[in-house]
C-alpha cells in the first residue's frame, strides 16, 4: 500500500518486490517464522517502534487506531525515536523506503503512522 510518494508499507510476511527499493523492518519484535534471510531487509530499525507499554495497550484493536497514533506520535518526539523518524526520512528521500511490519492489518499498524509522517 502506497502513502507518500516515496514510503510502502508492506507485511513483512508477503514477498519482496523489486519496487520495494529499502526494506526497514520497524517492529520492535523479530517477526515470528521469519529467517533472517527471507525477510530480505536492508535494516531493523527497532528504535523508532512504540513503546512495550504502547503496543500492548494498543493490542491492534481498529478502534483504538486514532488515539494509537496520537500517543505514537507523541512518542517519536523522544530523543532516540526522533533519530530514528530522522533516519528513515534520510533513506526515502534517495529511493524508494518500504516500511515493514509483522502485523496482520499493516495499515493500522506503526508502519502507517511512519509513512504519513515520512511521505
């Protein structure tokens, strides 16, 4: 699924594609049955994924999406995550970024929140 004009945002589980240009896994968690190899990245980026506490509060429920992201916002404006935003908008102003994310439904997950805020 395309966000900016730049940043994908892909399940880690689906195949890479050529057009996928950086592969950036951005959870927190090695995704499970996932080799290092399969998973054809160019990076972990584990310092831009929400908090523990977040995360688990959040549990991926679609109605609790909106103050997900709010409160994941807020948190990117944490010294080490605001880095990491920094980074991954260095990588797709070069080429293509594809953000990955173990997560059923990519498109309310972390990886979303990223794109908007990068595209």
């Amino acid at each position: 699924m395309a966000h900016g004009r730049n940043v994908n945002v892909r399940r880690i589980y689906d195949p890479a594609r050529p057009t996928d240009g950086t592969r950036v896994l951005v959870d927190r968690i090695w995704p499970r049955g996932v080799s290092k190899d399969n998973a054809r990245l160019d990076e972990w980026c584990k310092d831009v994924a929400p908090s523990t506490e977040l995360r688990k509060w959040y549990h991926h429920d679609p109605a609790l999406f909106e103050e997900f992201a709010r409160r994941y916002r807020g948190e990117l404006g944490e010294s080490t995550r605001a880095a990491a935003l920094a980074h991954l908008r260095d990588l797709a102003k070069s080429r293509t970024l594809t953000l990955l994310t173990a997560t059923k439904r990519a498109n309310l997950s972390e990886a979303t929140v990223l794109a908007d805020l990068i595209g």
